[in-house]
C-alpha cells in the first residue's frame, strides 16, 4: 500500500510540474505594423492629454489673474473711501474752527470796551 500511494503522489507531483513548465513553441510573432500603430496610437493619446492639460493650467491662471485684478480693485476702492472720508473729516474740521473763529470774531465785536475811569 506505501510503493502506490507513493506512486500516486509521485504522479501528482510530476503533471504539475509538466503544467508549469513554459510552451516551447514560440507565440505568434507580433507584427511590426502593429507595435507601430499601438506607438502611435500613445504618442496621440499623449499629445492630447498634454494639450489638454496645457489648456487647463491656461485657464486656471486666467482665472487667478482676474480675481486677483478683482481683490486689487476691491482695495483701491476701500482705500480711496477711506481717503475720502479723511478729506471730509479734515473739511468739517476746518469749517469748525472757522466757524468758531467769526463767533469768537463777533462776541469780541459784540461787547463793549472797557472804560477806563480815573
């Protein structure tokens, strides 16, 4: 009974090893024309996923630049507003004293000069 489960197993070992050994007949050679064509085909595919990207990466900066133009133009704003109202505080702040200077100016006018008597 061990010489036949020996040669059953023995058996077992040798077809798998027969099923993992390598074809010894060549595979069908590929044709050159078609090695060329696929080449071709990625070379294509290349170029245009290149250019696409290439329009992409344009674009972005495009839109970088006009929100950037935007948050510029946002600034300037604020800051000629704050220019503004610099101005017109000033203004209103000469306009006071101004003010406060002819009533100064007419209250002096308004009362009467002290008499000297001896």
């Amino acid at each position: 009974m061990n010489k036949l489960i020996a040669t059953l197993i023995a058996g077992l070992f040798a077809t798998a090893a027969f099923a993992q050994t390598p074809a010894t007949a060549p595979a069908a050679p590929v044709a050159p024309a078609a090695v060329k064509a696929e080449a071709k085909e990625a070379k294509t595919d290349a170029k245009a996923t290149a250019k696409e990207t290439k329009t992409d990466i344009k674009a972005e900066a495009k839109t970088a630049k006009v929100e950037a133009e935007a948050k510029k133009d946002v600034a300037v704003a604020k800051a000629d507003e704050k220019a503004d109202k610099a101005d017109a505080h000033a203004k209103a702040h000469k306009t006071k004293a101004k003010a406060h200077a002819k009533a100064a100016k007419a209250e002096a006018a308004a009362t009467p000069a002290p008499v000297v008597t001896k």
